[in-house]
C-alpha cells in the first residue's frame, strides 16, 4: 500500500522540527504536522537558555556531559540563535560551601570549563549582584533564541523536501489492527499558509512511520490509539523584564529550588521558575504568587528585581516522564533525560513511537537519536550530518561582523536586524523600497516582517516568533496595527483584521500578569490608543452590516506647505 | 555581617569597599538601560522636540533615548550618529510624563559616539572641540579684545570659518568685551558688602566674564543692594557646550575645578548663584547626573538662578513695585531659554517686569531659540536652527518692542541674528529698577 509519505512527524516544536530535519537531510520523506505555530507548545514557553551543562553537574552528569557537547555544536550550526553571555553560578552566604565544591568538580568532571570568581570579580561582570554575594563559579551558559533555532530547523527540513504543515490538529490516529499508518488531521485552514477565515479541510495523511514528538502532549495523542504514555507535565512560570539588568545567565548555586536562574535574553530578561506538576497540559492556573514569588526570591541575587519592570509572564509546560512504577513524588526529582517508546515493543502496536522527557539545550542529539531508531525501522542507512551542517542563517557568521553595510537603517536598528537574520539579513534588508521600522521597541522593519509573511501566511503570532516585533515593551500596543497593516497587500480587510484581534490578545494574555507600575501605565495607554484613537472597541466594520470601504476617498492630496519637506 | 563572616576572598582584599553600580569610571559606560523602564512610549518627548519639528530625518529623543539604550547591550557601542543632531535643550525631560532620564541618556550616548565613532582627526571633531571649548579661547580675545573684534568682523574671517572650520558663515562672532568681569572685580577690590550671614557665591560663566560683563556687574551691584555678600571663586566652563558635543571629559576636568571651588564657598556659607540659565541647569541637573565628584550633589542642591534667589530669599516683588528704570530701557520683547524652561522659571522674569512702572516685557512664547549653544554655530545646523528660530523671531517682530530680553548668551545671540534687535538681560533691568543705572565702577 503506497503512503503519502515515509514518516509524519507529530509536533512542531524543538524536538519534532529537528527530527524533520534530520530525516529530510538523510533523504527521507517527511511530513510534520503541528496544531498552532512552531513552537506553539513548550519550546516557544522557555526562558532561552543555552544551557553548559553545569546546572546538572551534580545531580545528572550525563545529562551535563550531552549538554556542554551540545552547546558547543549549537555554537557552530545555529550562531544567528545563540549569545554567548557566560553564566555564572552565584553563591550567596546562607549557601553551602560544600555544594558549591560539588559545583565545581562535577562541571570538571562532565568536561564544562569553569572558573571561580571571587565576590568583587562577579560584580565587576555583573554590577547588579547584590553586594553580600559570597562568589561564584563562572561556566559557558549562554542565550539562544528558541523561535529562531525552531523556525530554521522547518525551514531547512523544507529546503530538504519535507513538508511543514501548520494549524493542522491531529484529531485520530489511523490504527488498523496493530498497525499504526497515519493520522487525521483538521486544517484551520487549507491546507499550506495559514488565511485567517479561509474554509479548513480535514485530511487523511499516512505514512510508513508516526513520530509523536507532542511532549506534554503525547499522553492525548497516545489515547488516540489507545495507548498509555505516562507523561507527567509540569508547569513553569516564567517573567520577562523590559531590560536587561545582567548581560550574564545568573544562576543560584544550590541543589535545587524555584525561582533560581535569570538569562539575558535579546532586549529583555527573562526570570525562571517554578516546577509543579498538572494535569491538563492546556488547561492549568496562572496565579500571580508564582510571579511574586519568584521576583521575591531572584530579588536575592540582583535586588534591582525588585523595582524594575516587568512587561509579562508565560508558563510552560514540561514533558516529563518516568517509567512507570518509579514512583517519584516531586516533579523536580524527575529526571530531564528522554525516552523513545517504541510502541512496538512496548505495547505490540506497530508503526509508532513517542519522545517525551528531554530538554530543548539537547534537541538535536535527541532528534538524531531517534531519526537512527526510525531509519533502522524503515532500512535506511545515512549519516546524520546536522551536528556539521549549519542552519539557514548560520552558514557565514563571519559576514556578520565588519564590513557588512546597514542597508540605510539607525545603528543599533541595523544591529539588531542582522543579528536576528544572520547570514540572510542580506537577502532581506537589502531593499530599494522605502523600509521604515515598525517595531519600535525591538527595531523590526519593514522588509523584515514582509519576510516573515511570505514565509508562514496571514498569522501574525508566526510574524512575531520570526522577527520579535510586538515582543517589546510595549507589547504590541504600538506596532500590532502596522504589523497588520503589511498584511493588508496580499489579504482582505476581514483576514487582516482576524491576524490583528488574534496577536493583540496574544499579546495581552501574558500582559495580564505584569499589571502593576510602569507596565500598567503602559497598558492603559495601549487601551486608550486602541479602544479610543482607533475605535477599535466600538468600530463599525466590527458589527454586522459591512461598511462600505470603496465610498472613503483617498484623503487630502494638497502638498504640505506648512515648513515640513 | 560581621567580619568573621566576610567572606573569603582569595583574589582581591577589600571586597567591602568595592561598588560597582555606583562608581562609574568614565561617565560614557554608564549603564542607563534601566532607565527605559520609565518609558511607555507615548512620544510626548518627540512632539515636543524642536529639532524633530523642523527635520523630518531627525528620529527624535524617544528614540535616541530609552529605545536606543534597550536595544544596547554591554558591549556595544554602536551609536547612530544622529544624536549629533540633537541641540541638548533638554525640552524632552520637561515634556516627559514618566521620568525617563533622556537628557542624561543622550549625554552619554552621545560622549560614547564621539569617543567610538568620530575620528579625531576630523575637522567636526577639531571644530566641535574648539566651540566646546570657548572657555579656553576666549581670554585670547579677552587679551586683545580690539584686534580680536575687528578681526571676527571682517568678512573674509567668517567665510573662512565656514570653509575651514564649518562654523556657519552668517553668523556674527560675539564681540570681546576691553575688560573680563574678573578683571574689574579685581580692580575694585572684591566685595563691597561683608556679610556673613547673606553670602553668594557668583558663578559668572564664560560669557558675562569675557563678553557682557555689564551683566554680571548688573548681578553684583543688584546683590549688594540687597546686603549680600559676594564671593567670585575660580571656576571654569559649566560644561554645557560640552556636554552638547560629547566631549565629556572636557566637562569633567572642567566640573573637577569647580565642584570643589563651590563647595569650599558652601562650606564658608554661601548658596550659588548663576546669572546664565545653561551654567545653573548644568550644576543643578547635569552634574550629578554625569559625574560622581565628592560634594557634587551638594553643590547641585545648593545651585540657584540669581533672580529665583531674590524672588525666595528676598522681597523682590516689593522691591521692584512701582520702580522705575527711567530712559535707557523701553519695553521688551521676552524669550524664556529652554534651560530655564528646565528649571521652571519661564514666567519670573515677565512676572517681576510687570511691577515696574515704566516697562513691560512681552512672552514672546513658549518656542526654541533654535541656537542652543555651539549647535546652531555649526554650518550644517545653521539652517535647522533658523528655521526652529523663525517663530520666536516672528513673534519678536509682532511683539511692541524693539529690544530684546533673555537670559541666556547664545539664546541671545540667536534673537539679535533673527531680529537685528539688540538684546538685553534681566539682571541690567533689575539693576537700573533697583539701584539706577550708570553707577560707574561702584
């Protein structure tokens, strides 16, 4: 029986845009089907850190071992996604000594390269640490861009053959017997780019192979067919500040606890977080004590915390798992490696596996680790070659640094820019149109956000996690429109606006939970700039009776001749 | 904590003293990012900006302020070159409803790009280094204040200036007075008054010393009427031409002289009073913004603008009711410079000549000169700067008078260049209300 395809990928995360990827480069056929945007699930909901490895030196030293392999290669194949800031592990006075030393054998131990700094050196890196800080163990932690690295994974396993599809929800397995040959999927629209009020079809895809790369998911795709997969997700708060107070990751060294690490992340920086276990990976409580609890505790470490702004805050959900019958109590204690459930072996169905545990820092050796166990199913033989190969973007960092121009942009516009796009800023900036910035906050151009619709359609959400416009400190209360506005050469007026409504709740959502000081005058002005200045919370092309566009004209033609030229 | 509980420290004795956030080695790698935190992004500062009025290509303080330093991180240093369009009248950190420090943001970013960015071999360079620098020029002129002022006003010099040096053509040098304000307070033996429980000490500037003296002898013989005693200590420039340039560490050799110069004169009793509005705003905002000098907070919270010091140290309103002024002075067309503005003292001056008997002044509105300082002496700022100029000059124009008034040197300058008219200052209209006019050299 011939299927559409050899393998479907199920997820559109970290793990399952690799597996794409890695399959599509060792000539398999691909497809991948994920039900909102990439990185829709945990990986677009993480703090961004890049992990050395040192964090797990003691606890999970082959977990600290594969990390510090695998910053090392991300370093080379996805240098657009990655800063290296450095990280430090800070040790305040009530910390034990002992653990500290524990620190700093196991990072020597798993091959991390760490250096101890005495109170005065830690503050001469990061002037913010609070003046009681004992010292602290300085290892090669880093930021990484977790929408950019997903996003270039799809686009490469794209350029690879495979297709990426989008808003496309799995609503059964196909099983026949033991055998499990593809999935039900409903388009919420198309299928291809997402057009917001475009009629969606459901389509049946098979394939030799199904990879459920869902994570906190895969429990519910599991019981599709039937089958148990124990995950145990887990949320996370997390908090996002308008600056940068540290240039360095931050971590508190201690065995473990909430609310212990800080990572610079773009213009922003990013406060983590919390761990406790829930049942509905899609439906949990977002409670501010989380966010105070966690500004109270990192407010230890670099006290300006607590007066400074924050602009939102986000939970994720971890993928946990353990096997069954282990029996561990607190989610902490669970431990982060990954398992492959060969549902095969396991349960005597055929045709299937599941990924769940693992973390986002090691995604690609998890995702060559099972593209291995599917091309031995399939008797495919080829290298895995994405530890070598860079990313759409990486492949000449080294054009990046002097010499490139700024294609007429303000500096740190220009900066920015190239920063994001890497070695396409090139192919995207250089314009001979008019290219005015339209995120403000995070220096976005135009041509920049023209980019990011030819590649994913009339969704503004996929606009955003491709160029960070609206991620700034406004959120979104200044450019949303003009975001929309671009969408408006290709879409009708009633899909822009579906995009508009869409991103600015998005935005808000996570803005809920930052209401207080300077992001709350913030909010309030963004309120009154939309409902007011734009009617748009009484705006008569909203209701019912459509509004008759083509009887506007097109606006005062004289000249200005006030002074301004 | 105790000492037994220091914490061990290997590396570097005296942890306890060191503070990193506070003790900023160089004024241009202060980390002002937090400073966006304040912003909300509602552009009031950018409606209120007078260059962003007349040039479109100018982005505006929002931008060259928070945005820019978000988007920075620790070791960047690319600046847009643009902050050297802004003018420094510091009209963004009056209109800001939310307290972002923009002023000290582009003060900074701006030494940052010239350190960085501007070759110092450059003619922008030398030229912006030598009009930052007047202070050091000018008691040349002072020396041969005759040859100087001819010299300057042959044509030949000013099409010179341009072409070499790009100092706007079209502008008139300010005239060299034949005697420093120094020089007749020497000469007439200091203070006349001793007091020690009214003393001022006088911060003249550069201008009134070398080029209106008039002024500050205006200031002198006001205080003395009123019982001050008046100290003259050593000082040199305020630093806001510097500052305007980005040649901060001008400014800080500069501010190294007179923070202790003004503390000493603090210590001795006495409150600081300035007669140019840019040289108060300078020791009162700038200063502790920019520095971290011993006693500079102290020196900011104790500078005053001399006529603000009567108004709350002394009965000037009574003073100055039904007083005359007699034949030298008609009414005036008023200009409230920006930096005084900045200090909230734009409506004193009107406020005070409308007790006089025989003179008004006339508020010829709430508009930039559009010199501010060296920025409109540069040739290619000399059309952005009359053209920001242009409504104060027509507003002079309507206004029923033929001379000038203002505080500030260069504001002056500026009104005089636009209108022709010649342009005074409060004090010497306060002095001749107040003690009459050509007292001679008493």
């Amino acid at each position: 029986m011939t299927r559409d395809t050899e393998v479907l990928v199920l997820g559109g995360g970290s793990t399952g845009c690799g597996i794409a990827r890695d399959l599509a480069m060792r000539g398999v056929d691909v497809t991948l089907v994920e039900r909102g945007n990439l990185t829709g699930g945990t990986t677009g909901r993480m703090h961004g850190l890049l992990h050395s490895g040192g964090r797990y030196a003691v606890s999970d030293q082959a977990s600290a071992t594969e990390c510090i392999e695998e910053n090392k290669i991300l370093r080379d194949i996805a240098g657009h996604c990655v800063e290296m800031t450095g990280g430090l592990f800070v040790q305040r006075p009530e910390d034990s000594d002992e653990y500290f030393q524990e620190k700093l054998e196991g990072c020597r131990e798993c091959g991390i390269p760490a250096e101890v700094l005495s109170a005065r050196e830690s503050r001469e890196v990061e002037p913010y640490l609070a003046t009681d800080i004992k010292r602290s163990i300085k290892v090669p932690d880093g930021a990484i861009d977790p929408f950019r690295l997903c996003v270039a994974n799809a686009i490469d396993a794209q350029n690879h053959g495979a297709r990426i599809e989008t808003h496309a929800k799995v609503i059964d397995l196909l099983r026949d017997g033991d055998d499990i040959y593809g999935v039900k999927v409903k388009h919420d629209s198309g299928p291809g780019k997402r057009t917001h009020n475009t009629a969606g079809s459901t389509e049946e895809i098979t394939a030799e192979y199904v990879v459920n790369a869902t994570g906190a998911w895969a429990g519910q795709i599991g019981a599709m067919a039937d089958l148990d997969v124990e995950v145990r997700p887990s949320k996370g708060v997390m908090t996002i500040m308008n600056v940068r107070q540290v240039d360095t990751v931050v971590n508190r060294c201690r065995p473990k606890g909430d609310a212990d690490i800080i990572v610079p992340h773009e213009t922003t920086a990013i406060l983590g977080t919390t761990d406790e276990e829930v049942e509905d990976p899609d439906d949990y409580p977002e409670e501010q004590w989380e966010v105070d609890h966690m500004i109270d505790t990192l407010k230890e470490l670099v006290p300006i915390l607590e007066e400074a702004r924050t602009i939102r805050s986000f939970w994720g959900v971890r993928p946990l798992y353990e096997p069954p019958g282990t029996g561990t109590t607190d989610p902490t204690d669970i431990t982060r490696d990954f398992f492959l459930l060969d549902h095969d072996d396991r349960d005597g169905v055929d045709g299937m596996a599941s990924i769940v545990g693992g973390k986002f820092t090691t995604y690609r050796a998890m995702a060559e680790d099972i593209t291995d166990h599917v091309c031995e199913k399939l008797g495919v033989d080829a290298r895995c070659v994405t530890a070598e190969e860079p990313l759409p973007g990486s492949e000449d960092m080294s054009i990046l640094n002097e010499g490139m121009d700024n294609f007429g942009l303000r500096s740190p516009v220009a900066r920015r820019s190239k920063q994001r796009l890497g070695s396409r800023a090139q192919d995207v900036l250089d314009t001979n149109e008019c290219n005015p910035v339209i995120c403000q906050c995070e220096g976005v151009t135009r041509a920049e956000i023209r980019d990011a619709i030819d590649q994913s359609g009339s969704d503004l959400n996929a606009v955003r996690i491709r160029t960070r416009a609206s991620m700034g400190n406004c959120q979104g209360g200044f450019c949303c429109h003009n975001m929309a506005n671009e969408l408006s050469h290709e879409y009708d007026e009633e899909t822009v606006r579906a995009a508009l409504d869409e991103l600015f709740q998005e935005r808000w959502k996570g803005e809920r939970h930052a209401l207080w000081g300077e992001q709350l005058s913030q909010a309030m002005l963004n309120y009154a700039l939309h409902a007011t200045t734009m009617n748009r919370d009484n705006d008569p092309a909203n209701g019912s009776k459509a509004v008759d566009f083509g009887a506007f004209d097109g606006g005062r033609v004289k000249a200005r001749t006030d002074g301004g030229e | 904590m105790s000492d037994a509980e220091q914490p061990t420290d290997s590396h570097i004795p005296g942890t306890e003293e060191f503070e990193p956030v506070d003790v900023f080695p160089e004024a241009n790698e202060m980390d002002l990012r937090p400073g966006a935190d304040n912003c909300y992004k509602c552009s009031t500062c950018d409606t209120n900006c007078p260059v962003a009025e007349v040039d479109d290509d100018f982005p505006g303080p929002k931008f060259q302020g928070p945005e820019q330093w978000r988007l920075k991180r620790q070791d960047d240093y690319d600046i847009d070159e643009s902050v050297m369009k802004c003018s420094n009248c510091l009209r963004c950190d009056s209109a800001c409803p939310s307290s972002v420090p923009l002023s000290q943001m582009h003060n900074t970013a701006r030494a940052e790009y010239v350190e960085k960015h501007m070759s110092k071999y450059s003619r922008e360079y030398w030229r912006n280094r030598m009009l930052a620098n007047y202070r050091r020029l000018a008691p040349l002129g002072a020396m041969f204040p005759r040859t100087a002022n001819f010299m300057t006003s042959l044509p030949f010099t000013g099409f010179l200036g341009e072409k070499i040096l790009g100092i706007a053509g079209d502008r008139d040098f300010p005239t060299f007075a034949t005697e420093t304000f120094r020089k007749w307070w020497t000469k007439r033996g200091g203070a006349k008054v001793s007091n020690p429980d009214k003393r001022v000490a006088y911060f003249h500037g550069c201008y009134s010393n070398f080029n209106t003296p008039e002024v500050a002898k205006a200031l002198v013989r006001v205080y003395e009427h009123f019982g001050y005693e008046i100290m003259v200590p050593e000082q040199s420039c305020s630093g806001t031409p510097m500052f305007a340039n980005g040649m901060l560490d001008d400014a800080r050799r500069a501010a190294e002289t007179n923070v202790p110069e003004l503390a000493a004169a603090i210590d001795d009793g006495a409150d600081i009073i300035a007669s140019c509005s840019s040289c108060s705003m300078s020791l009162r905002q700038e200063y502790p913004e920019l520095f971290d000098i011993e006693d500079i907070e102290r020196v900011s919270a104790n500078t005053w603008d001399a006529i603000e010091y009567l108004r709350v140290h002394e009965d000037l309103e009574g003073a100055l009711e039904g007083a005359t002024v007699g034949e030298e002075f008609d009414d005036f067309a008023y200009h409230a410079p920006c930096h005084a503005r900045n200090q909230g003292l734009d409506g004193q001056t009107v406020e005070l000549l409308g007790l006089v008997d025989d003179v008004d002044a006339y508020d010829v509105g709430d508009s930039c000169s559009g010199i501010s300082g060296t920025y409109g002496w540069k040739a290619e700022n000399y059309e952005t700067s009359m053209k920001i100029g242009e409504e104060m000059f027509e507003h002079m124009e309507h206004a029923p008078a033929d001379t000038g008034l203002t505080e500030c040197p260069t504001c002056s300058m500026q009104m005089g260049h636009g209108t022709g008219y010649e342009i005074r200052h409060t004090l010497e209209v306060l002095e001749a209300a107040l003690v009459g006019s050509e007292t001679g050299d008493a």
